[in-house]
C-alpha cells in the first residue's frame, strides 16, 4: 500500500532551526509557538508543494541507478 504524502517524512537528522521564531521575532524556548508554527506551515505550503512535486517527477522518471 503507497500512500501519498504532502509533506516530506520528518527529519532523521538535527533541525538547524534558529533560536529566534522568525514569525513573532522572540526566542523559541520562551515561550509555546503553536500559533507561530502554524503560521509558519501556511507560508511554507507553496515551497512544500513544489519540493513533493520534484519528488515525485524524479521517482517517475525513473531512470538506471547503479547501472554497470
């Protein structure tokens, strides 16, 4: 069963987020962000869209990895 994503899987390595929330400009460990971070996803839709399309372009042009 594929199922189709929307976003990329999480992160398997170190997030280089920065410390300040680049929405309200106050440090992240302040405070809670869920609004910031929901604000954050609704400007970051459009560049998600993109990078999944590119994802799946690549995956169905295919091609010979590992070819000899």
């Amino acid at each position: 069963m594929t199922v189709q994503r929307i976003r990329p899987p999480l992160a398997g390595h170190r997030l280089d987020l920065p410390s300040i929330c680049d929405v309200c400009g106050k440090a992240r460990s302040t405070r809670k962000h869920a609004k910031c971070s929901s604000i954050r996803q609704q400007r970051k839709q459009d560049e998600w869209a993109a990078y999944m399309a590119n994802v799946a372009a690549k995956k169905a042009q295919g091609g010979r990895r590992n070819a000899r």
